[in-house]
C-alpha cells in the first residue's frame, strides 16, 4: 500500500491542490457541487431499485423508468467523478490515511459495477421475466449507495 503514497505526496504538491486550498470558496463550492450531484444519483438509483423491490411506482415499468432516469444517473455520475477527483486533489495525503476515504472508493467502485453490470441489466427486462434474485439484487443496490453516501460524510470526521 505504501508502494502509492508517492503519488498522493505527488498530488499534494501539485498547483490544482493549492489553488484549491489557498481560495476561501473553492473546496466548499465543490463539495457542494458533489453533495448536489450524489443527491441526484442516488434519488434516481434508490427509485429504480425501490421500483425493482415492487415497492413504489407501480405503474411505471422499470424498462421505461430506467430509459427516464439514465441521463441523470450518468451525468451525475459524472459529476461526482469530475468534483471527487478535485477533492481528493485538494486532500490526497490526508485521504491516503483516511479509512473512510478508503471505505468509500472500494463502496463506490462496488455501486457503480454492481449498478452497471448487474441491476441496469436487470431493469432492462419485464417484470414477468425479471429472476427471483432481482430483489436481493435491489438490496445490495441500494446499500452499497449508502455506504458510498455514509463513507464520505465520514471522512470529515476521522
């Protein structure tokens, strides 16, 4: 592991960091723009999957609701990537000794594998012919977004 302090010490000592850290609103208006972002990730993801679970928007199909909210999943997505990695630019050797930083990008790979490969495929098909293990799949969905939402609320706080 300490095979990479190199490149977060890197990063620590680039001009994005001080620029970041020298301005008195800069890192707050990015935080910002990432919390905003994750709100609408995770609104759109947690609907999707609260609809696969039969939970809410029963008379929407799951296929035409995912085809609703893609462009706010992916440009929110995008989003959370692009003001992440500022942030993270802005505290990359406190990150590398943060384990909520650490808990954080392992859930947030997670989530958005698990939501690309494995749920995504399984809105995609009727409810008639959508497997029993969708369910559980809504689940793990759903938990793994609060893990990544929880994992970086903490990293201000450890």
């Amino acid at each position: 592991m300490n095979s990479i302090f190199p490149f977060f010490k890197w990063l620590d000592g680039t001009q994005l960091n001080k620029t970041i850290n020298e301005s008195d609103w800069l890192f707050p208006a990015i935080e910002g723009v990432h919390i905003v972002a994750l709100a609408l990730l995770f609104g759109a993801v947690i609907l999707l999957n609260l609809r696969m679970l039969n939970v809410t928007m029963k008379g929407r199909t799951l296929p035409r609701l995912l085809q609703e909210f893609e462009p706010w999943t992916i440009w929110s997505l995008a989003v959370i990537l692009l003001s992440g990695i500022l942030l993270f630019t802005a505290e990359a050797v406190k990150s590398f000794y943060s384990t909520p930083f650490r808990i954080k990008i392992v859930a947030l790979v997670a989530a958005i594998v698990f939501h690309f490969v494995v749920s995504s495929r399984l809105m995609r098909q009727d409810d008639s012919r959508r497997p029993a293990w969708a369910k559980p799949a809504a689940v793990v969905g759903i938990a793994l977004w609060i893990t990544v939402g929880f994992a970086g609320r903490a990293i201000g706080f450890f």
